[in-house]
C-alpha cells in the first residue's frame, strides 16, 4: 500500500488521504471498498477512530474518509480481509485548523480587577477565569 497524497490533515475537519494497492510490478489491485478496512490512531495510542473507505476516480485507487480530534503524527492502518498490508501504518500528520490557530485574543472589558486565571487544553482551547467571586 502507498499514500499517494500526502497533505496535512486538519483536527476537526474532515479530511481524506488517497491509497493505492499495487502488486510487485506495479500494476493496480483492484478490491472493493467493503474488503478494506482501517482505522486511525491519534499520537498517544488512545481510542483509535475508524475510518470509512471510497472508491477513487482512478483505478486502484481509493479514498479514505477520517476526522482527528488532536494535532500530531497519526498513524494510519489498513487492512484487507482482516490481514495487515504491508507498508502500513501510514503516518497522517494533522495540524491545528486555520481557524483554531493564531486568531487575536478577544479583549474583556468590565473586569473587577485582573483575570484570576487563563488556561489552555490539548485541543487549542483557552479558558479565562475572572477573580473577586465572578
């Protein structure tokens, strides 16, 4: 098995990478869907996600369907029939959405004194908390 576009994948968002089954001479394989299956596993190891498997408009070819819910290098792993295909894992790398990333912070005005604490999660949420009892 072969990637055949490799492209950064966004957390979040749907995104699809193109594989490809070829024998030694390089002529296509050609499977059904339904044989294939795969599942993505983010960079801790944790709660692997499945993935849904396309035709291509090309012959051997084949879309694979998945949405991350972290940023890092994921590993993607296919199989046929439920045995591995060699060449996988294949690495995913997924990144922050443009959206998610280096947007300007939204001023708060009203404040009674300064914010009691700011905080921020794995997924690129930040979470401000104001002191005096609010």
């Amino acid at each position: 098995v072969r990637n055949i576009d490799r492209h950064l994948a966004l957390m979040r968002k749907e995104s699809t990478s193109t594989i490809a089954f070829e024998f030694p001479d390089g002529s296509p394989v050609l499977l059904p869907p339904s044989h294939i299956s795969c599942y993505l596993t983010p960079p801790d190891n944790n709660q692997p996600m499945e993935c849904t498997v396309k035709d291509s408009t090309q012959s051997g070819q084949y879309k694979v369907v998945f949405t991350p819910i972290t940023r890092g290098l994921h590993q993607l792993h296919i199989s046929v029939h439920d045995i591995n295909i060699p060449g996988s894992p294949l690495s995913i790398p997924v990144s922050l959405a443009p959206e998610m990333r280096g947007n300007p912070v939204k001023s708060i005005t009203g404040l009674n004194g300064n914010p009691y604490g700011i905080d921020a999660t794995d997924d690129g949420l930040i979470i401000v908390s104001e002191w005096n009892g609010h």
